[in-house]
C-alpha cells in the first residue's frame, strides 16, 4: 500500500498551472528522499519543475489527501 504522492511544489501557494508537478507514490519516507534527491540532479535538467520544497500528500481518516508532509532532504 502506498505510503503517499510525492509532489515537487514552489513557492506559489496558488496551485497554478506549472506551480507544482506530480512526482509519483512512494512507499516511505526514506523512498521519498531518495527519489526527491534523484530529482534534483535529473529533472530540472530535463524541463521538469525546479521545486522549492518536496511534499508527501498523504490519505486522511477518509480517504481524502488530506494529510501533508514536507520531506526533509
């Protein structure tokens, strides 16, 4: 079962278009630092989103994305 969505996010609290992009599931939060870690070198380079801060959006009580982590590199 997945851990959560790991979403690449700048600064931007308006959620606008380009603002944020969807990185994938993780299973972990060790998963997530690698992966954001792995971003950083690769994906800006390739006209992916340069991002201020990693977060995991995580499933509530409910089932909603409700709960959200920044992930500490």
């Amino acid at each position: 079962m997945e851990y959560g969505i790991l979403i690449a996010e700048l600064d931007d609290d308006s959620w606008a278009q380009n603002s944020y992009q969807i990185i994938g599931d993780v299973d972990s939060i060790d998963e997530a630092r690698e992966i954001a870690r792995n971003y950083l070198i690769h994906g800006p380079d390739s006209g992916c989103l340069a991002p201020d801060r990693f977060v995991i959006h995580r499933r509530g009580p409910w089932g909603w994305y409700t709960i959200q982590e920044i992930v500490n590199l």
